[in-house]
C-alpha cells in the first residue's frame, strides 16, 4: 500500500467542509477542480468526500 495517512491543512479541510455543506457528492470535473485549488490528489479529495459521508450518516 503505497503512501500513508496525511493530515490535511486547516484550509484544505475548510475549503473540502465549506463544498460538503452544498455539495455531498462531487462530479469528476467538480473533483479535478476541487482538488487543484486545494492542491490535494483527485483521489486523496474522492477519499475524504466517501469518509465525510460515512460520518456524516453516523451523525444524522
């Protein structure tokens, strides 16, 4: 398994909270951008939408 768990920045998590509030899933376009303005993988912002998710059913 390549890579390892990274702490995402207080400004990436709030730009990734501040588009889940709108948003609970991304289209791959709204991901590409998503992910080049926070300068994170598609994949590392595709992981973190399917873990907000995952907590935010917890949550409800």
């Amino acid at each position: 398994r390549k890579g390892g768990q990274i702490r995402f920045s207080v400004n990436q998590t709030t730009d990734l909270e501040k588009k889940f509030e709108t948003h609970k899933y991304l289209s791959p376009n709204e991901r590409k951008l998503l992910a080049a303005r926070v300068k994170l993988t598609e994949k590392q912002v595709k992981t973190w939408f399917q873990n907000r998710r995952a907590k935010w059913r917890r949550l409800k």
